[in-house]
C-alpha cells in the first residue's frame, strides 16, 4: 500500500497549508479547505485504504444537500486545526472522507477518526457543487481570513458590484484574472447557519465570496489557482488600504471594457 502522505496531492496540501499560514490567511483556528480528489487519485491512493478497514470506517453523521457529491471523496481540514501545524501533525488535521447520504465516512486521517472534518464542510460541499455545475474542473473550496480584504471591507460600501469595480480599477490585471467579479455576501452569522447555503448560491456565479468583516471563501480547480486568485484580491486589497481607501485615479470602466475585451472576457 502506498504511504498515503507521500501522495502528491497530500504533499501539495500540507505545503499548501503553511503557505496559507505563511500568507497570514489563517490566524489560530481561522480557516478550512476541502479538496475533491478525481477518480485517478481515488483507485490509485485510496481505495487499498479503504480495503484495509474492512467496512469498519468511522461513520459520522451530517446533514447536507448535495446529492449530486453523494460517492466523491474529499480531503479535509479537521475541525480547530491550526494552518500554522497541520504539516507537523497531517494525518491529525487532515482527513480523507467519502459522502453518503446523510453520513461521510472516515477514511483516513483525523487521528484514525478520533476527530471532526470543520464544521463548515456541509457549506463546503454546496459549495463544490455549485462550482462542479460552472466548472467539471473545480477542486477545491478554501475559506481564508486574508488581511487587506477584510481591511477594505471596513473602508468600502458592502456592495457587491461597487466593490467589485473598484478593485478592477485597481490594476489592468483584476479583470483578467477575475472577469466574473466578485461575490460578496452581507454580514451574518457565520457557522453552520443559512451563511453556508448563501456563499453556494453566490457561487454559481463566482469564485470569490467575500464575507464582510470576517474573510472570503475561494474556489479554484488547482492550488495553483485558487491560491493565485486569493493573493490578485488580497495585494489589491492593500493597494486600495494603502491608499487609505481614497482611490482618486485608477483605470477608469470604460478603460476595463477595453481589457475585458482585448481578452475576451466577457459575452
Ligand atoms: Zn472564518
């Protein structure tokens, strides 16, 4: 049986963690991810897991509606992990899990099931399959506490569209790297509550959904590329808070339509 751990999308995780730390997205128990493994690294990494138990994985039940995940296995952060220490102690923070029904099974990981996926892993898989109906690609769910993003959203008016031609105005980069824009939910409560179904339904739409006050939540279909949208947000974010939030000049709309359409961008 392969070491689990040794497995390259384990590996990216781990690393992945301590960037996220690093980045201070993450601050004491701040943050979660989920990764959707394809069917690849299931039969090739997985399955001899899930022999070895026998049927005898940790059962935990959830309630969710993601029928269409029902089957899919997902890589998980555990509930109160520290993104400072997940690579100290992987197989604790971290779990592999299958969803059924109304229940996930342990397969591996979070202290041989002695310990919880995050609590926000029912809105991380509305989140998934909200992404999966825009983009079969889509790997990955991460919500992140980035500084300057939570900055601005004390500086800005919360609104969704406002917020979102601001920061293209920011730099000629922003449209092309988010042409769709960004989400932005109202303030709510966050946890298990109606914010989870709220951030999936604004996910049909975008990849970023900024919760005011609080942090965002991030899709991407690579490390990669979640991690890059993250960081285009969060650098404009500062631009913008460096300026004290009193943009005077700055690309002007029509001169992003322009961009927009030099690449492409948008119908
Ligand atoms: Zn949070």
């Amino acid at each position: 049986m392969a070491d689990i751990l040794k497995t390259p999308f384990l590996e990216e995780t781990i690393e992945s963690c301590r960037y996220f730390w690093e980045a201070g997205w993450g601050e004491n128990h701040a943050g979660n991810l989920t990764y959707l493994l394809s069917e690849e690294e299931v039969n090739k990494y997985v399955k001899d897991v899930e022999k070895a138990k026998k049927g005898k994985s940790v059962r935990v039940a959830m309630t969710f509606e993601a029928e269409e995940l029902i089957g899919k296995y997902f890589l998980v952060t555990r509930a109160g992990s520290f993104f400072r220490t997940i690579h100290k102690h992987p197989e604790k923070n971290l779990g592999i899990v299958k969803v059924n029904h109304d229940s996930i099974d342990i397969i591996w990981g979070f202290d041989n099931g002695r310990m919880k996926p995050t609590s926000e892993f029912p809105a991380h898989l509305l989140c998934h399959q909200a992404r999966l109906k825009q983009n079969p690609e889509n790997k990955l769910v991460m919500h992140c506490h980035p500084t300057n993003v939570i900055a601005m959203t004390f500086a800005h008016e919360i609104n969704e569209e406002k917020f979102t031609k601001t920061m293209w105005r920011l730099n000629s980069e922003c449209v092309l790297v988010f042409p769709e824009g960004l989400g932005m939910l109202p303030w709510m409560v966050c946890g298990e509550g109606p914010i989870g179904p709220d951030t999936a339904k604004k996910m049909e739409k975008y990849r970023i959904v900024i919760w005011p006050y609080h942090g965002m939540f991030a899709s991407g279909t690579s490390f990669e590329d979640t991690i890059g949208l993250i960081e285009t947000v969060e650098k404009n974010a500062q631009v913008y808070m460096l300026n004290g939030g009193e943009i005077k000049a700055g690309l002007t709309d029509e001169q992003v339509r322009e961009l927009a359409q030099a690449f492409d961008l948008w119908d």
